[in-house]
C-alpha cells in the first residue's frame, strides 16, 4: 500500500510555492508520493466565481516541469473528474486504487471558506486532510482548523502541520500580475516554465 498526498489546485502558474508545500508534506510525513493534482475546471467549490483561465493542456505542461521521481503531476481529474470537485475526486481515487492511501493537502488560507466546499462535514469526517501553513501563525492553527471543521478536537484523520516548516506567502496571483508589469517571475517558477510563459505569451492581458 502506498500513501499518497494529493495537492490539488489551478497550477495557473505553478510555483515554488507549491513545490514547497508538496516537498515538505512529503518529508515530514513520509509519503510515497505527492501527486499535483491540476483541476480541471476552476474554483469547483465556487462556481459562481469567474476569472480568466489559461488551458488545461497549458497549466499540465507548466505543472510537469516539477516532475520527478515522487513528485508525480496528475491528470486524473481530466479523466475521471473534470468538474473537480474535491469530494468526488477523492472518492473516485479510492475506487480507482483501493489499496493505496490517500491525503489531501489544504492549505490554511482555505480554512476560512471551507465550509462552502461541496459536502466538506463529509471530508473531515470521512478522508485524510493535511493541514499546511500559509502563514506564520502556527500557534493560532490547530484552534482555527477546529473553528472551520466545527470539532472540539483534532481526529486522527486530521494532521495540522507547523513548526519547522518553509512556509511561502508567494501565490499564482502576485505571478501573473508580475508578469503584466513585465518584473523578473524566474525565481519564482524556474527558468522552464518562465521561459513558457513568456513562449506562450501568458498572462499579458
């Protein structure tokens, strides 16, 4: 049995951000792999929420630079789910693999509108969540996860990761707003993908 953490998002771009988050879950939890799982359609949780999306195709081959041994870049959602709802991605992961194990990856900067999430009292009661800081405010965590989750206590089910952490403020937002300034993004997202970005003419409008 394998244990898989899954970080789920647009990717639109990816950065080092994610890659952080991705690396460090599975270090410290020592997963077998971290899939990065790109949606397929945007915000799932929040259909009336409209903004501009780059392709599918395009965030997947921008998300696959990041590839290696057990960081694995997904397109399960493209094949299985492309409304991408969380709820039913996770569901079909387990009957699509049943001997693995699978987490999925928030980040805690969700926390405050989880509760909009299609079935999310049937996520934290039923399926594996790692809870991972966008902030420094590790002490305040664990009581604003039991705030979102309305529970008195963590199950075990739950981890709520902080302490010797990286932890990254940098998000896909602040990158394509770079990018329209015409400001350096390569630090950010490494060479490759700035190079694309650029190929493609992303992000100008």
């Amino acid at each position: 049995m394998k244990k898989i953490a899954i970080l789920g998002g647009a990717f639109d771009p990816i950065h080092v951000g994610h890659y952080l988050v991705a690396q460090q879950v599975k270090e410290q939890l020592k997963m077998d792999e971290v899939w990065l799982m790109v949606c397929y359609s945007y915000f799932p949780e929040f259909p009336d929420k409209l903004e501009r999306i780059t392709s599918y195709k395009e965030r997947f081959e921008m998300a696959s630079q990041f590839e290696n041994g057990s960081l694995i870049v997904s397109s399960f959602e493209e094949k299985h789910n492309k409304k991408s709802r969380t709820i039913d991605t996770l569901r079909l992961l387990k009957k699509t693999y049943p001997g693995n194990e699978f987490y999925w990856i928030l980040g805690s900067d969700a926390l405050p509108t989880f509760r909009l999430w299609n079935e999310w009292e049937t996520l934290v009661r039923e399926h594996n969540l790692i809870i991972f800081p966008r902030d420094t405010d590790f002490q305040t965590l664990k009581k604003r996860v039991l705030t979102s989750f309305g529970l008195k206590r963590i199950p075990k089910n739950i981890t709520v990761l902080s302490g010797d952490l990286i932890v990254s403020t940098v998000s896909s937002t602040h990158i394509r707003k770079r990018v329209k300034m015409g400001l350096p993004i390569e630090p950010l997202v490494g060479e490759k993908i700035g190079n694309y970005i650029k190929k493609k003419k992303l992000y100008l409008q």
